[in-house]
C-alpha cells in the first residue's frame, strides 16, 4: 500500500476527518457490485486506525480538519509459456 503525508500537512496535529469516498480502477473489480464492496472494506478499516489512533470522524466536511478517500488500481497480466507441459495432457482444438 502506498500513501502520502505532505511535509507541511501536520497530520499530528489534526483531529477530526471525513470519508470522501474512492475510486476502483482494477480490472479485476469491475463485476457488479465489486467497487461497493471493495470501498465498503477500505472504508471500515481506514475508519477504524483512524478512530483507534484518536481521530473523530465528522459528518460535515468543511469543518473536518482532513478529508480521507482512497484508490485502488491494478492491471492484468497474461504469460504463455512458451515449454511444453510435463504430465498435462495435450491441448485439443475444437
């Protein structure tokens, strides 16, 4: 997982926060409802450190001291192998 912290942003010094949502870019999310799961997870265990590590969360927005979203991104990848398959039977074609 990668994140972020700006120098300046005093995290520290912060207390309250509020979810902004997130974004699922993966291919292998893009089943109905898989985002709505995926965001519903990361949002129960962001929430949770953060109230665990003494933040508030805020309903209003504009009076959080910080906003809180996330991103997931992910790409697919192939490989054919190019041997030949020890103890596999052989492929047929139809």
């Amino acid at each position: 997982m990668d994140h972020f912290e700006a120098p300046e942003a005093d995290v520290a010094g912060r207390s309250s926060f509020a979810w902004t949502g997130g974004d699922v870019v993966a291919p292998l999310a893009q089943g109905p409802g898989v985002p709505a799961e995926i965001e519903s997870r990361v949002r129960a265990v962001v929430i949770g450190e953060l109230v665990r590590k003494g933040y508030v969360e805020s309903p209003d927005r504009a009076r959080a001291d910080m906003l809180v979203s996330f991103q997931v991104a992910g790409s697919r990848q192939t490989v054919v192998a190019d041997e030949r398959r020890v103890g596999a039977p052989r492929r047929t074609r139809c």
